[in-house]
C-alpha cells in the first residue's frame, strides 16, 4: 500500500507539473497571436514527440521527456547590422550569435515579414515574454487561496493540548519536573486539557498570537475565561515569570532565542483553520517574500547541497528542490497519518509554491530565460526614448543574439546547478514529517 501511495502522490505532482507547463507556455502562445507574431511550434516536454497536431500555422504537441516546454516565435532576434540572418564566422563565441539569429528565422514564410517578434514594440515583447511567469503565478495565487480559505492550515488556538505541572525555562530543553519546581500557574488555576480560552483579564482573545501577547505582558494575578464543555468558566491565575522562545515580527518563535516574559503554562492545540480573504493574502505575501529571499540566497545553498550530495552532510529543511525532490516529497504526502482532505490540501500546496517558484525564476534578468528578453525588450525601450529625447537617430531593435554567449554560460550554471540538486534528491533528500 505504501509503494501504491507513493506512487499515486508522484503521479499527482506529475500531472500538476504538466499542466502547469502548459499552461505557463499558454500565456506566451495566447498574447504572442494577439500580437499578430507567428508561432510555429508549441509543445509541453522535451525530446522526441509522443503526440502532435497543426492547427493553423501551429503545431501543438507533447514531447517525451515531461520536464518543460516551449514555444517556437519567428523572428525572436533581429538580423545584424548589415540586415544579414546568416553569417558565417571562425569565432566561436560569433558563432554562437550567428546560430542564435539564424534560428530565430529558419522557418521563415512568405508573409512572414509583419509577424515577427522583434518587429513588435517592447512594450508587446514585454507582455509576451511576462505573460508565461505569469500565468505561473495566476495559478499560485488561486491554487493558495482556494486551499487556504475552503481548507486552511495547521495553526496555534487558543484550545489548550495539555497543562504542564511545574514552571521549566524553554531554554532547559526538558519536559519532566525535577524537585524544586514551582507549580504551573495553569495548573494551579485549574485549566485543563481541551478548555478553550475565550478571554483574557476580561479581553476576548480569539486567536492563539493575540493570547499569547497578552500572558507575555503579565505577571501576577489575572483572570483566564475558558469554554469547557459549552459551558463558559473564570479561572484566577497568578502568572510568573519564564524564560520563553522569542517571537519574530510575525508571530512566530526564534529557535535559540529566549526572553524572559509572563507565563501561564499550557500547550496551545495545533487545528486546521480556514483562513479569511484578507489574512490568506497577507499569508501569500508573505510567501512571495519568502520566495524571493530563497532565490537570492540560492549561491549560498550551494555548499550544503554538496556536503549533503557527496559528503553525507545533513540536508536542510530549505534546501532547495528540484522536480525529482517535489516527486518525493509528493509521494511522502501521501503516506502521512492524516486524513484525505489534509493530503489533498498539501499536494495542492506543493504544486502552487512550485508555480510560483517558476514565476519567480523566470523573472530573473538572465537569458535564456524569460526575464532576460523583458530586460533586452526594456533596454531597447529606454535608448530609443532616450534618442527621441535628444533628438537622435532611433538605434532600431537591441540585438538581443549578442547576448548568447553570456546565455549559454548561464545555461551552463543552471545546468549544473541543476545536476546538483537532482543528485542531492536521489541520495539525501529533504524529508517531511
């Protein structure tokens, strides 16, 4: 059963990989016919086709390795300076310009000559190549707000999970009373498993952040409103003070980092809660943040991914991914203790921080990919206003070709980078619990 799981929670990742490509690549294919430019070829996957048909002037197809997609644009580069498409050249780094443009035009009809790319104005070049990232985070954002808001996310209560007995200092990193303790103030108040706090000195509280601020200000007596059984109940207190874990700017606990605060003594219960409109955006804001402090920091993951792919190091909670570690991680899912709606709720999450972490990496200023053309497409945009400013002659369409070599070695890095994390994957890869 385990093995049937596993590989039920790859196959949904597969799919939710497939279509996510498709429909990234939709978003260049739709504004690219829009804008009157040709597009000969669009296909989901690499490597030989399974499955193709023509429409129109487009062939739309699958290919047999399910690891991206494309599509094909005519006249992605313009021709060189003395209007040449091919010319031949010994350097090689020439070369690979000249290869780069005469691609750009080997399918080149009559007619042609209105419905190539860099005909078009940057501002329409800069719609087709933003159009597919995108599309990615389109169906991030929907993917998250419906999951958050139908289903929610495991979040701290006020319902109390348990009393502890004595008053211990997180920063002991132990669970047993030893002699000498002093008793919990919950405990000696009377709280009990499965109350649920409603108020606070008399203060509604309704969730876990705000009732926890409030026993962080104060020592001494207070009162503690509880709902037990239905039935609402004043408990009296008298809080102390402990060393807790420090709370970050959003609410959340710094490992290591202790304070010293008022304390009432329980363990709040983890539920799954449905988020509102407004909190599950701030939530995907959040995420969005965080998406993008982990592509920046992606060079200093690179030790760790190597200790962890051929030194046995230990593999980071947030180390990176790839398509093979989202599988896994995928078929993980599947297996956890948890009932159906939790593991269909996660596998949708896993599918949308994978989209948006598409729609973050192709927005990078870097060729070959997306945010790379809207670089060159917003360069040609500001010499030729700034011409038209100083009245100059218009220097025509940035010669996007020229920049190949420096693709081909960013390709180079994401290649091996790549390898890395996929080899990362197959012999230590990130675990959940």
């Amino acid at each position: 059963m385990t093995i049937l799981l596993t590989i039920l929670g790859i196959a949904v990742f597969a799919v939710g990989l497939l279509i996510s490509i498709a429909w990234h690549e939709l978003g260049h294919l739709s504004t690219a016919k829009l804008f009157g430019i040709r597009v000969p070829q669009y296909m989901v996957g690499f490597g030989p086709t399974v499955w193709s048909r023509k429409k129109g002037d487009t062939e739309y197809g699958l290919k047999a390795i399910p690891l991206g997609g494309y599509i094909r644009m005519i006249g992605m580069f313009p021709p060189d300076a003395q209007g040449r498409i091919e010319a031949r050249s010994t350097s090689p780094w020439r070369g690979m310009i000249e290869d780069a443009r005469s691609a750009a035009f080997e399918e080149l009809e009559p007619g042609d000559e209105t419905r190539l790319f860099y005909t078009r104005k940057p501002w329409k070049r800069v719609i087709v190549m933003f159009a597919g990232p995108f599309m990615n985070l389109i169906l991030a954002v929907a993917i998250f707000l419906g999951v958050s808001m139908s289903f929610g996310f495991a979040t701290q209560t006020t319902k109390v999970a348990g009393v502890p007995k004595c008053v211990i200092e997180q920063s002991e990193n132990r669970e047993a009373c030893a002699k000498g303790d002093p008793v919990s103030p919950g405990y000696a108040a009377g709280l009990r498993t499965d109350d649920r706090i409603v108020a606070f000195n008399g203060q509604p509280v309704k969730d876990w952040s705000a009732l926890s601020d409030l026993i962080r200000k104060t020592t001494g007596p207070a009162t503690v409103t509880v709902d037990r059984d239905g039935t609402e109940k004043v408990l009296h207190a008298t809080l102390v003070s402990n060393q807790v874990l420090a709370k970050d700017s959003d609410g959340q606990a710094i490992e290591g980092d202790y304070v010293t605060a008022g304390y009432l003594g329980f363990i709040s219960a983890t539920e799954i809660v449905p988020l509102s409109f407004t909190d599950s955006v701030d939530r995907m804001g959040t995420m969005l943040e965080d998406g993008v402090d982990s592509i920046v920091a992606l060079p200093s993951k690179i030790p760790d991914l190597w200790n962890a792919a051929f030194d046995g190091g230990e593999r980071k909670a947030d180390s990176p991914v790839g398509v093979v570690g989202a599988a896994r991680i995928s078929g993980e899912v599947m297996n956890l203790d948890q009932p159906t709606p939790n593991l269909i709720a996660t596998l949708l999450f896993v599918v949308a921080s994978f989209n948006l972490s598409l729609f973050l990496f192709n927005m990078l200023p870097l060729l070959p990919l997306d945010g790379g053309h809207i670089a060159g497409a917003l360069w040609e945009a500001a010499r030729r206003n700034l011409a038209r400013l100083f009245k100059r002659p218009d220097p025509g369409p940035f010669d996007v070709a020229k920049l190949m070599p420096v693709a081909y070695v960013v390709a180079g890095i994401f290649i091996c980078f790549t390898v890395l994390v996929l080899i990362a994957d197959v012999v230590n890869p990130v675990k959940i619990s």
